[in-house]
C-alpha cells in the first residue's frame, strides 16, 4: 500500500476553524465574571454584525435554523401559506418552513451558478404563494435583480438565506439586506464561528422587536436585561416564544472572528485561486468565477466529479479522499433524495434534475483559513493522486 499524503495523526479536519488568542481571552473573561448566558457581548456582537452588514437592525439566536424559523413567524407566514426556495440547500431551510405550518415549494437552481433560478420560481408562483427564501450557496450571490423584481411584482417577502454568505455582495449592497429578513449562520464551519450562533437582520424595527421576544419565551424585551446590575427586573409573557437566545460566551467568540472576517476572507480568496489553477487540467467541473459586481463569500469550493470523465464515482472520490486524511464535505444532496420529504411531499428527484445532478457529483474541499500552505499542497496533491493517472 501506498502511503497516504498525510498521516491518519494529522488527519486534516473539514471546516475547521482558526481561533485566535483574543477569543480565547475574551472567552476567559466570561468565565470569570459569571456572565455566561445572554449580555453585554451579545448586544455588542449585534451592534458591530449590524455596522458590517450595513443592515437596519440586527438580533442574535442561537443558530441559522432559529433565525429562519423566527423571520417566517415574523413575517405572519403560516398553515396555507407556500414559500418557494431551492432544493440544493441544507434540511434546516426546508424544515423552517413546515415548523411554520407552510408548504415549502422547490425551484430548481442555474446548473452553473448552483443558485435559485429566477425562471423557476416564477414559474412555481400560485395565489398562495407568500414569500421567495433564496440560498446564497456557497456564497455566490444570487441575482438578487431578478428576484427582488419577482418578489415586488407579485407582492412576496424576501428571505435570504445567508448561511454561507457573510461576507457577499451584489451590486455594492450586502447579501441579507435585499428583503424583509437576512439569516445568517455561525456554525463552526462557517465563515465567522461562534460554535453554534445565527443573526437576523431587518431594516424594520417591529421585526426586530418580535423575533427578540419570540427568542426568548415570548418574554417582553426588558426580560434580556432582567439580571443586569441595575436589579431584578419583573417581566411579562405576551407569546408563546422559543429558547433561541445567544449566550455571551457565543458572542465572546463572535466579536473577534468579526475583527478579522477580512484577512480570513482574503485567505480563503487565495487558497480558492490555488485550486483554481492547480485542478485546471483535471477531469473535473470546477466553480466558476465570480460574477461581475459582486463578491463571494469563498465559504465553499465545490467540484463536481462526473463519473463518465472522472472515470471514477463521487463517492468512491470521496473514500478516495478520506484515505489520503484529508477531510472533504458534500453540499448537498438534493432535498428531495430525502425519504422524509419524498414521503410528505411526493417530490421526485428528476423534477429537480439539476440540483438533483449536483447532489450527485459534488465534492466540497478545505477551504478554512486556518489551512497552512503545506495543508492547501496536501489537498492539492491528493486530488491530483486520485484523478490525475
Ligand atoms: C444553507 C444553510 N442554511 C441553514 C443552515 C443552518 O444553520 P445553523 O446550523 O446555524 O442552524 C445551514 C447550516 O449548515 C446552511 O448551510
């Protein structure tokens, strides 16, 4: 046998992410003042994102999954209600919907883009049609031309899903301030790590307003404060809320990866062109660039490997791939290869056939900026091991 390009010991995680010394002591410090759960670092944490972002007003939870299921309760969606988003997405986007009681509706993507087709969801608008919730995958912008244009003619909210959008732009304005709600995610793999962690951002403050309450047990907004140094604070229930709140320690983390979304980006950004140039005579499909006027979020660098060309299967690329210790991801499968939605909503793959052909031949590499130049060589020389004889 022979050797793999990195010891099983140095086994090179998928996603994850570079924390530096500023959140460990900021970390620290929460531990040592007690002030764990919700506090002065969260409002702080939402002040600074909000500034970033450009955005109206911004609220912290505890995960992507909750800001998305909080948009939807803040924009009155509910049972008889059709949202429409896409297919190549994470569950979590599809499953917000049915938390609400609505019936979610799939719009195939652009098979170059990976992106909801603007074409699709117009051709999937019915009378009950109430809201558009795009994917900025892999943090490509959407044309957000098109479907705000779609959105406005037919009188529908803009959700944007922006798990994996940071950092992305389009036209000068930033991903997840198009709409009514942009949802964002923390996850450890993500493009700024809290562990778990999400944010809204609304440009309206009575949104704002109700997705805090509803973070919080449906408690009254003076209920974040109710165990500040001014004293006990009573409070009232006006909703039968959620436990989404995100905890100072979160936040700790949050700030800092903030300070540096720039240089990580930056590094993403080269390690991304690396790629680019290193698998250009391989049998593989490779991420196109970044459309004119806009910015990607470089949070995934996806290939497909076709098995007729690749002459071998994606799975077997990704065994392939795991053998050599280094970590790989799929983003994603189709929603619809999922028994749970196939059995609820009787959707067929082939409806979908290119989020459905994605699903099938995408491969997501190492794209942390914690990867060291020796890292980025070993993924390089891997792929070039499993595909380039
Ligand atoms: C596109 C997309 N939407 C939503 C989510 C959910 O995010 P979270 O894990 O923060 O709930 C994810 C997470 O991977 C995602 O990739």
């Amino acid at each position: 046998m022979p050797k793999p390009i990195r010891s099983h010991e140095d086994f090179l995680i998928f996603g994850s992410p570079l924390i530096g010394d500023d959140e460990k002591r900021d970390v620290l410090h929460c531990l040592e003042t007690g002030w764990l759960g919700t506090g002065p670092k969260v409002a702080r944490f939402e002040r600074e994102f909000c500034a970033y972002k450009q955005a109206g007003y911004a609220v912290a939870v505890n995960s992507c999954t909750a800001a998305l299921h909080l948009s939807l309760l803040a924009a009155n969606i509910g049972p008889g209600d059709e949202v429409i988003t896409t297919p190549l997405t994470f569950c979590a986007t599809v499953n917000a919907i049915i938390h609400v009681g609505a019936q979610p509706v799939l719009a195939d993507v652009n098979p170059t883009t990976f992106n909801i087709d603007p074409e699709q969801v117009r051709a999937k608008i019915t009378q009950r049609t109430k809201a558009i919730l795009p994917v900025h995958f892999a943090g490509r912008s959407c044309d957000m031309q098109a479907l705000c244009a779609i959105a406005e003619e037919h009188g529908l909210i803009l959700i944007e899903d922006c798990a994996h959008a940071i950092e992305t732009m389009y036209r000068g304005k930033h991903a997840g301030t198009f709409g009514a709600f942009g949802c964002f995610s923390f996850y450890v793999t993500k493009n700024l790590a809290t562990g778990e962690g999400g944010m809204v951002l609304t440009p309206e403050e009575g949104h704002a307003n109700r997705i805090k309450v509803l973070a919080l047990h449906g408690m009254t907004k003076d209920a974040w404060q109710r165990f500040s140094d001014e004293g006990y604070k009573h409070y009232q229930v006006v909703e039968c809320g959620f436990k989404y709140n995100m905890m100072d320690l979160q936040a700790a983390l949050g700030l800092h990866q903030l300070r540096r979304i720039s240089v990580n980006w930056q590094r993403r950004q080269e390690i991304w062109a690396i790629y680019q140039e290193a698998f250009r005579d391989l049998p593989l499909t490779l991420p196109e660039p970044p459309e004119e006027g806009t910015r990607h979020a470089y949070h995934l660098y996806t290939v497909l490997v076709d098995p007729q060309r690749a002459r071998i299967t994606r799975d077997a690329f990704l065994a392939a791939m795991t053998a050599e210790n280094i970590g790989v991801g799929v983003h994603y499968q189709s929603i619809p290869t999922h028994p749970y939605y196939r059995d609820r909503f009787g959707w067929q793959v082939e409806d979908y056939p290119h989020s459905f052909r994605i699903g099938q031949q995408t491969v997501s590499l190492p794209l942390s900026p914690k990867l060291s130049d020796r890292d980025v060589t070993d993924v390089t020389r891997a792929v070039w091991k499993v595909l380039g004889d």
